[in-house]
C-alpha cells in the first residue's frame, strides 16, 4: 500500500474476495532485481468467458487485471519493470487458443514499446483531491455550496441520521438495497458472498465501512441509503451505493457524502475517490462533480492486438442489454441469483 499508485484492487484482502468469489485463483507475478528486491508486482486472473463467444471483445476468455475489478494494472518502480510483468504475462496466453490478455490501468503509455498489443481509452474515474483540515474544504462555486449545505440540512431537519455498519446483519441490510438499486438500473448485482468476504478481512482493520441513512421517527428506523467505502493508503474509495428510490426527497445521499467526505478529511486521506462513471450517465456525473471530483481518464491495453476493440458503451452495456426495463420488475432474490450466474463468466 506504500505504492503511490496502489489502490484497494490490489490490496490483498480484493484478491481473495476475487478468489472466494467463484473459486478461482489469482496469479502473482512479480519482478525482483538482481539483490532480490521486489521492483514490480502484477496480479491477473483467468476467466472462463460468457457462453457462445458473446461480448468476447469485453467479456470473453481472458487473463485479466483483475476480473469485475475497475483498474488494477502493474505496480512498478520502473518502467521497465512493468514491460517485464507484461511480457510475462504473454506468455501466459500466448499459444492457448481464444484467450486475450486484458490490462487495466490509468497509464496512458503502459505498454510502451512492446509489440503486439493494442489500447483504447476507457471511462473516467472521478476523484476529490482532499485538504489536510475540514475547514478548508471546498465544493465548487458559493451557489454549489449553498446548495450542498442546504441539502444537507433538509435531511437533517427531516430526521435523517447516519451512522457506521456495525454487524454483518447490517451488511445485510445495506445488500438488499444495493439489490434495489442495480436492479432499477438494469445492471446485474455482485453476490453476497463477495461483499462478506471484504467484511470480514477489511472491516476488523478498520479498511472498509458503510455509512447508513436512516430515517428516525420515534422508535422507528427507516433504512433510506448506504455507501460502502474501501480505504488503501491514503485513498478512500466509494465503492458501491445501494437506495430506496422513492426516498431520495429526504437527501440521503447528500448527508452520506458530506459525512463520509468530512471523515476522510479528519482521518488523514488525500484522495476521495467517487469511481467510475459510465460514459453519457450525465446525472451521476453531475452529482460527483457537485463535491468539487475531478475526471481521470483510464485505459485498457489487450494482447494479442485487435483491430475491433471494445467501446466505451460496451462494458455494463453489455450486461444491461440483458436486461432492459423488464429487469425491474423480476423479483429481487432472483435478479441476484441471475448476475451470480453471469458474473461466473465474467
């Protein structure tokens, strides 16, 4: 995690979530120097593909950094230590007949002069550049601001309170939303038992949280929102977010954010990481770039080279043409059991 590069993906405990995941083991590949000392590392991962050879530009047989895993390319000392783990992992797929080697990074140049591979741009990733005191956090222009804090304020005045994850039944709680959620916008969900496996290695070490919205009336809670939070290094990431729709009137999100933003803030992180955003989702763009997050470009890099390679709006695309406006009426428990299925390809 010393890396100034390394994110959550390539913390150890992501690596056996992957692996608890579906049973498949992850490659370690690494470059050491003529003392021995580590110069670079590279995790990979083979998957199976989806059946008939579909999508098999995004999502076909392949060794991949990492799998159902945003970026997580080669963390290097040098140059030419990550052209030696690309090299390496060549010849890992080199001769096996339909499979590609797939990198995932925020390097615009990683494969340098190697031959044989192609890239493409990839989607942007939003990221908040954080003060080293609350008090000096800034959310674009005054009008932005007042807008947040008003926000924030309704939610408040409306009952709203948010509080950590503290058992995996709050887990639970916070998985059946993320359900709701990926099932309103047609995209297929995690299984369980990914988001257990973080809990129980991250959480105990204080690495990962979930901010829950509730709304109380007397005796009475309300479950609104939630956000799960990866931490590496100085880097918080915002994972993933579950919500009820019809709920959004109280503000949970705004309070969510703001809360989690302050924390990171207080506790010494410097990045605030919002994640990626699908290319044309302009409201979910909108609303990371109210908090001040800027736009990181990333790419993705394939062995051997293509000259059809994946576009921007092939990735969840991809997935959400198999589910369309009928996905949101399909019970939740089975919109679970269908994207464990799928993702198994994946």
């Amino acid at each position: 995690v010393s890396h100034p590069r390394c994110t959550i993906y390539h913390h150890p405990a992501w690596l056996v979530a992957l692996e608890q995941e579906y049973g498949k083991q992850v490659l370690g590949f690494a470059c050491l120097d003529s003392l021995g000392k580590v110069q670079g590392v590279l995790p990979l991962m083979y998957t199976r593909g989806l059946p008939f050879n579909w999508g098999a530009q995004v999502v076909g047989r392949r060794l991949s950094s990492l799998p159902r895993t945003p970026v997580a390319g080669p963390l290097s000392l040098n140059d030419d230590a990550s052209r030696m783990l690309l090299a390496h992992a060549v010849d890992q797929v080199r001769g096996i007949a339909g499979y590609q080697l797939q990198v995932k990074s925020m390097s615009p140049n990683l494969a340098g002069p190697l031959e044989g591979f192609s890239s493409t741009v990839w989607k942007e990733m939003y990221v908040l550049d954080l003060p080293e005191r609350p008090d000096e956090l800034r959310f674009g222009d005054r009008v932005t601001r007042h807008r947040i804090k008003g926000a924030v304020n309704r939610a408040l005045k409306l009952g709203v309170q948010v509080r950590r994850a503290e058992t995996e039944n709050d887990l639970k709680e916070w998985f059946d939303l993320y359900l709701e959620t990926m099932r309103w916008h047609g995209s297929v969900p995690r299984p369980y038992r990914f988001f257990k496996s973080l809990w129980n290695q991250l959480h105990p070490r204080n690495e990962m949280r979930i901010l829950l919205a509730e709304l109380h009336h007397g005796p009475k809670r309300t479950l609104l929102s939630g956000y799960m939070f990866l931490m590496c290094g100085k880097t918080i990431h915002c994972f993933l977010n579950g919500r009820r729709r019809d709920q959004l009137g109280f503000h949970p999100n705004d309070i969510l954010q703001w809360q989690a933003i302050q924390d990171a803030c207080r506790e010494g992180f410097r990045r605030y990481d919002f994640g990626e955003v699908e290319e044309g989702q302009q409201g979910l763009i909108g609303f990371k770039v109210k908090w001040g997050a800027k736009p990181i470009r990333s790419y993705r890099y394939y062995y051997p080279a293509s000259k059809s390679l994946p576009g921007l709006d092939s990735s969840d695309g991809l997935l959400q043409s198999v589910t369309g406006r009928l996905w949101r009426n399909v019970p939740l428990r089975v919109t679970s059991a269908l994207g464990d299925w799928i993702y198994s390809y994946l």
